[in-house]
C-alpha cells in the first residue's frame, strides 16, 4: 500500500503494557488513504490501543506500525475524538475549536473564517459563544469533532465517540459523520462496540479477539455513499449485520477454548 499520505498499516504488533498485560499479539491491518474502515470486539481486546499506537501516543512492543503521525510527528496530519467529548468547560464552543490553532500560533483573527465555515457544517453556528454546560450531548460531541477537523488531518481516529448519546441524536450525528468523511477525503479508523453502528458507516470492519486482542475477521460492507436512514433496511445492511454477529460469536467462543 505504500505511504500515501492518509494510509495507515500494522504487521503483527505486540503491545504489553508495563503492568504485564498482553494487550494485542500479532495484529495486522491496514487502511487505505480515505478509507472508512470500523474496529469492533469485545471491551479490553485492544481496540483502544490501536487507535493510541496509530496516533503516537504509545509505542509497540514488537511488529511495525506505519501511520502519519510516526511519518511526521511535527505535522497535525492526526486528530483524535474520544468518547467524551473533553473539552474545556470555562472556553466558548469557538475558543475550544481553536485551540488546536493556537497552540500552532495561529490567531483568533486568522482562525476566524475557518472556524466559523466549521462551526457551520456541523450545525453550530448559533453557538459560537456558548459553553459547553449550555449545550446537549450532541452538541458538545459536535464541538469536540469540530476541534479535531479544525487542522485539516487526513487521519480522523474515534473511540467510541457516540456511545453516551441517545439513539436518535447517534443516528442523526451517523449521517452528518459521513458527509464530513466524504467532504473531506479523511482516512477513519472508527472504535465501536455495536456492530449495527460499524455496518452503516463503514466500507470495512475488521474484528477483534479478546485480549491479546489481533484481527480475527474482516466484514466488507458493499453498499454505495451517502447512506440513508432506509439502508438500514436493506438485504446488504441487514446481511452485514448477520455476518458481524458471528464473526463476534466466533471470536468469543475461541477467547473461550
């Protein structure tokens, strides 16, 4: 696959922790430059880490890993949304989207017109100067990826970004996710733990065993973008979501052996 700018590789990476803990043993996967691709398995198999190693926040024990952020560490070709959406309860919804800029120097004059263009393709527009205990679950989530798409990276990495959000308002940010994705050309390597949530958004998902977590199997997802509410409906979703399942049975009845 080479090293196109948003491309993201492992070759059978170990990660043991200090503590002792075996969290990932021969794990290999790839991303392509502006793939979707999701990471679904058990809690504690390792998806956490391998989002934490593909961003340079931790570092293999054995094996490879090849991502932007190793290539470069000094350009923000990364961004990262957690599951919580972190930010600063005493800035404003724009002073929390700049921060990235202006801890790179930019100034709030400068980082004015981006910010505000962004604020509006993510529905918060009217909130510039809100804070964040103003704002519902949703929004604060939108705000919190609204920072992360503020320095351009190709690479978007998400950890359960809307596990604490109710179903409709999951749904709804689902949608607006992939328009940003498509917009914007981003490489997303995607944490969750509903294989219904991986099978809409994604082009692939790759599963997990427990821990030490590796790739067990991988589930293609060939349906056309933008998907709607009704592809949820579909014979492919449907199949795909058929498929996950037992690949996750599969994984769990060999974590068991």
């Amino acid at each position: 696959m080479g090293t196109a700018s948003g491309s993201i590789t492992l070759q059978e990476v170990d990660k043991r922790f200090g503590t002792g803990v075996l969290a990932l043993e021969g794990a290999s996967l790839e991303v392509a430059q502006g793939e979707f691709v999701a990471l679904l398995g058990p809690s504690g198999c390792g998806k956490s880490t391998v989002l934490r190693l593909v961003a340079g926040l931790e570092a293999a024990t054995g094996g490879t890993v090849d991502a932007p952020a190793l290539r470069d560490p000094a350009e923000a070709a990364t961004a990262f949304v957690f599951q919580e959406p972190t930010l600063m309860p005493w800035a404003s919804v724009f002073d929390n989207v700049w921060l990235p800029l202006r801890l790179a120097g930019v100034s709030r004059e400068q980082a004015l017109p981006r910010i505000r263009a962004l604020l509006a393709s993510v529905g918060l527009a009217q909130f510039t100067a809100a804070h964040p205990a103003q704002l519902s679950g949703g929004m604060r989530m939108r705000a919190s990826i609204a920072r992360a798409l503020v320095t351009e990276p190709r690479v978007l990495l998400m950890d359960e970004p809307f596990a604490a959000l109710d179903e409709i308002t999951r749904s709804r940010i689902n949608l607006d996710l992939l328009a940003w994705w498509q917009a914007r050309s981003l490489s997303v390597l995607f944490v969750t733990h509903s294989l219904y949530e991986a099978a809409f958004l994604s082009q692939r998902v790759l599963v997990m065993s427990a821990r030490p977590g590796r790739l067990v199997a991988e589930v293609r997802i060939d349906a056309p973008y933008p998907r709607t509410r009704e592809f949820r409906l579909s014979p492919v979703y449907q199949q795909a979501c058929r498929d996950l399942s037992r690949a996750l049975d599969a994984a769990h009845v060999e974590s068991l052996a």
